[in-house]
C-alpha cells in the first residue's frame, strides 16, 4: 500500500499500534478527528471491524479497510484486477474459493458478485459462512450474478 501511494505522488505515514494504542490510550474518535487534520486518507489494518466503522464515523476524509476480521478488501481488489488481467473482463466469469470463509473469502465473494462473477466457495465443516453472513450476499447476488455454496466434508 505504501509504495502504490508513492507511486500516486503521496507521502504515506504509518502508526503502529503501539504508538496509538486506539481504543485504550486515546479513543477512536479522537484519532480519527487528528488525522483527518493532518492527512487527505486514513488507511486503517485493525484487528476489531468496529474500529474501522467508528473511525469512519468520525473521519472527516475517507477512511479505507486495509483489513480487519470482517473484511479485506483490498486483498480481493488485488485478486480481481489479477484475474481481469488474465481474463480480460470478469463479468461471465465464475470464481471458486476453497478455504475456510474467513475476511479474504467475505471481500472476494463481495467483490465478485458486484462484478458480475459466479462465486462458489467450499469450506470445511465449522468453517462455512454463517447464515447472517449468507443473507449479506443475497440481495448481491440477486442483483449481479449466482452465490454457490459448497460443503466440503
């Protein structure tokens, strides 16, 4: 991430966690008000998914999931442009995930149905998409393409 904000001309300033301590030493509002003074873009890589929608809630510039444990989106950015890449284009293409349903496979599912991409994942027993995590994908699905569920055993 950093070297693609050079690229673009920007000048990327990383905090660790340990520096911040977010959520403990200083809240989340009161970081994200700070660097919203002092910088055009939060890119945020988090544990908890909550702390990026409260950082969002109180940035005054856009706030990006680098990744979290709901989501990495920028991980399933990467993996469509590879395929377009390869592919040409992604709509009509179908995408199959094996692997437990973690963040990644939640992004890609994501970003796949709002590209028009058939997206199947088989999963593990005790590792499937929950059924509230299911439903997310539905009214995507309905609306740009097909979600398969497999079950491995």
């Amino acid at each position: 991430m950093e070297m693609a904000i050079v690229q673009l001309g920007g000048h990327p300033v990383t905090i660790r966690p340990d520096e911040v301590g977010i959520g403990k030493r200083e809240s989340t509002g009161d970081v994200a008000k700070t660097l919203s003074c002092y910088h055009a873009l939060i890119g945020a890589r988090v544990f908890d998914h909550k702390t990026v929608v409260e950082l969002s809630s109180y940035s005054l510039v856009p706030v990006i999931n680098m990744l979290s444990n709901e989501a990495h989106p920028l991980q399933a950015l990467a993996d469509l442009l590879t395929i377009k890449q390869e592919f040409e284009q992604l709509e009509g293409l179908k995408i199959a995930y094996i692997g437990d349903s973690n963040n990644v496979a939640r992004s890609l599912a994501i970003g796949s149905l709002m590209a028009g991409v058939e997206f199947r994942v088989a999963s593990p027993k005790g590792y499937e998409f929950s059924a509230s995590i299911f439903r997310e994908f539905n009214p995507l699905a309905v609306k740009f393409c097909k979600l398969v569920n497999l079950r491995v055993p």
